[in-house]
C-alpha cells in the first residue's frame, strides 16, 4: 500500500516538521497545501467560493456553480484498477458488491472552502497555543471554537479539526433519513435539527459553556407513530472528563429520560439498527476508546461539490435506489486527503474494531469513512457528500450514507431536497429552549 500513502513521508518529513507554530507559508489559513499537484488534476487554493458564486431560491436552495461541467470520466467495476491509486478501500468493495451500478463520476477538482476571516485568524491562533493533553486525546489552550490544529501531526489531532469544525454559527434544519431495504424500498423518518454554538446561546452561564462544544435538539417530525420524540444533546469539549449528556422525550410515554445510550456504538436514532450514534456526522464523539494514527496524505477521489444532489427538483424516490444512492446524481474530484486509522484498544468496546477516515484537507470534514468488524472484515462504507454553502461560508453534508456490505443495505441521512427549506442560519437561541424540561414543549406533535 506504499503507493497509497505517498505524502506520508515527505509532508511529515519536509513540510510540517520545519513549521513554526505561526508559519503558514505555503499553506492556506487552515492548514493544507496551497499549491495544486504536479499533474495539475489538482488546482491551487484561491480563496474558495465567493458569497455570490450561484444564484439561491426562496426556499434558501444553492444552484450549482458548475453546472455545465461534465464528467473527465466514469469509474466502474470494470477500470477501478486503473485508479486504484486513488480509491479508498471502501471505494474498491463498493464497485465489487455493485459492479452494475455502484460507479464514480469524476469532474474537474474544485477547491471550494472558503471561511470567515476572523476563523482564519483563530486557526493561526490555535496553532500557536493548542496542545494536546497528556492522554493524547483533551485540548489544553483551546478557547476559540474552531480548528484547533490546523498543522496537526497525530490521527486524534486530525479528528479534533472535524469535530471542531465550522458549522455557520447557529443554525436549523429540516432533514429526511432513510434505510431502504434490499429491494430500495423506504419509510422517510422526517427530522427538524437545530445546532447552536455555546457563544450564541442567550442565557448560557459562562461556567456551563466552559467545557461545552455546542448544543443539538432533534425532534422527529414524521411518521406519526415516531413524530413528537426529541434528543437534547450537550456535546461537551472534554468527554473523557465529562461525558456527552443527551436526554430524549418519548412522546408516546410522555416522559424524559436520561440518555446514557446515545454515545460510542450506541443505536442511532430511527436508523434500524444500520448506524451507530459515533457514525452522525461521520464521526462524532469521544475518541477515548481508540488509538489513533496518523498514515500520512493521499489523493483520493471523494464526493465534493455535490449540488445536483441537494437539488429541490429532485424527489426522494430518484435519489434512494436498492443498494446505495443514485450514483448517476453524485460529483467527485480528486482531493488531497488526511488519512486516520482507529484502531479499538485492548479491553475497550466497540462494534467496529477498526476505522479509517479519509478527512478533506480544504475543510478538515471526513469525506470517506471504512468501517471494519472484529474478524477485520470491512463491513461498512461511509461517504460523505459535501458542498460548500457559499452564501454562508461554511462547508457540509449534502447527504450522508453508510452502506452495509454484509447486509446489502444503507442509510441516507441529510437529504432535504423534498422539505419546506433548505438550511437557516443565525437564528437566535435561547438557553430555555435547551433544557430537559422544555423537551416535553418542544415533542408537541
């Protein structure tokens, strides 16, 4: 696998050990190379996105800057040999389990991520001052929110750069899951989400905000027999000090309970079992259970810019086919990629044994994420569909997928090309709103 991990040696050897704290020569502000590959498949970083790239509707829906591009080619069960080097493991058993309809369209490479100034300054902060703790896990001298080893050289500080990513602020959203079964057939479970920064929550004491990474309410809005129950959620900056607190309102029972569950491999909400909770958002949670390495830098195929995906003319029933996802609707580019393997440490537990995360240099997002059981079978295969949100500056998912190898199946998460609006940014969040005793209001049906 030498081939795969080609930047492993020379990034860490010859960029990243030379670096001051503060020197970001040759780097964007948060941390990736600047300059495009020597192939030129890959274009230098210049800004991203501005905040007028494309046109957006009244329902907040981006168009795609790049709609007149067409595919450089189509990678299929019957070449994936010849860009093997640029394939994920996942990607490989993927084309294998669906030779007749698993394929990547790959178009010209855009980088897109563009952030607000002032988060560009707090990485050139975060670089100075953050450290790791001795357990190679907690942050010392973090207090800016964001990215807080934006030239990271372990695996857990790489992970850090995603859970600490930027979000756009405060912000809701109106999403549909699915878990079709083999023949594609599925039962939309309809979300209404909101994520909200602890700096942006009125009424928040200082003392509870101290250790607090954001906040995250879900309730579930369809089919009736599950709409009405709702997950609070405190995602707290240290988890191994003090653990992730989640409550959730049972509309049915009309009670809230304390949610010790909804942590690690816990079950993932309405997900039939297919995702674990430490699989939302790609990966998220604590990392105490894992050994975390570093393999280097690659350059890998991975879904990015994927705006005809989130398209609002599209229906569910066109995206979600048996298998995995209408392959036809979906955009990949070649990017450089940090890649992480997590391996279970000896006594701990977890479903997966091992995990190796394919994380987005531009946005530090996981882009790709093999799951292994523990007979060290790849069992599941993460990829995550990204876009920019120019009008926002911020990068996310367009649609999450997890696809189980064994089973046949997958879960879609994220989609909301069929609901009222696309994603609302800025709203104002009250701490009152965020309590255990206001689940019982919220889980009104």
């Amino acid at each position: 696998m030498k081939v795969h991990l080609w930047f492993s040696a020379c990034a860490l050897a010859i960029g990243f050990s030379n670096l001051t704290a503060a020197d970001f020569n040759g780097l964007t502000p948060l941390g990736a190379e600047k300059a495009g590959n020597k192939e030129g498949t890959i274009p230098a970083w210049t800004g991203g996105l501005p905040t007028n790239a494309a046109s957006v509707d009244s329902k907040g829906f981006l168009s795609n800057p790049f709609a007149g591009e067409k595919p450089l080619f189509v990678i299929t069960a019957q070449n994936a040999e010849q860009y093997r080097a640029h394939l994920s493991e996942g990607q490989m058993a993927m084309l294998r389990r669906y030779p007749e309809t698993y394929r990547l369209p790959v178009y010209p490479t855009h980088r897109t991520m563009a952030l607000p100034e002032r988060l560009y300054e707090a990485a050139a902060t975060n670089a100075k001052v953050v450290r790791l703790g001795a357990d190679g896990l907690s942050i010392e001298n973090f207090t800016t929110s964001y990215y807080p080893f934006p030239i990271p050289k372990t695996g857990a500080e790489v992970i850090w750069n995603h859970e600490a990513r930027y979000h756009g602020g405060n912000f809701r959203r109106w999403i549909t899951q699915v878990t079709p079964q083999v023949n594609g057939d599925f039962t939309p479970v309809h979300f209404e989400e909101e994520i909200v920064e602890p700096a942006q929550v009125e009424g928040l004491e200082p003392e509870r905000a101290r250790n607090l990474l954001q906040l995250f309410k879900q309730r579930v809005t369809a089919p009736a027999r599950m709409a009405g129950n709702v997950l609070l959620v405190y995602e707290t900056l240290d988890q191994v000090k003090e653990p992730r607190l989640a409550w959730v309102y049972n509309a049915g029972q009309r009670r809230v309970r304390r949610a010790p569950q909804v942590a690690y491999d816990g079950p993932g909400t309405a997900a039939d079992g297919l995702r674990t909770t430490d699989n939302f958002d790609m990966f998220g949670g604590a990392m105490d259970r894992y050994d975390w390495k570093l393999l280097g830098k690659r350059e890998v195929y991975i879904p990015y810019n994927s705006y005809e995906l989130d398209s609002p003319k599209l229906k569910y029933d066109q995206i979600i086919k048996a298998g995995h996802i209408n392959q036809d609707l979906t955009r990949y580019e070649l990017h450089r990629v940090w890649v992480v393997e997590a391996t279970l440490k000896e006594g701990q537990r977890n479903i997966y044994a091992k995990r190796v995360f394919y994380v987005d240099e531009d946005s530090w997002q996981i882009a790709l994420a093999d799951h292994y059981d523990g007979r060290g079978q790849l069992w599941r295969v993460g990829e995550g569909h990204a876009q920019q949100y120019f009008d926002h500056q911020t990068m996310g998912y367009t649609l999450e997928a997890l696809y189980d190898l064994q089973a046949g199946r997958y879960l879609a998460l994220g989609m909301k090309n069929e609901e009222m609006r696309s994603f609302e940014y800025g709203f104002k969040a009250q701490m009152s709103d965020f309590t255990p005793s206001a689940l019982r209001k919220s889980g009104v049906r």
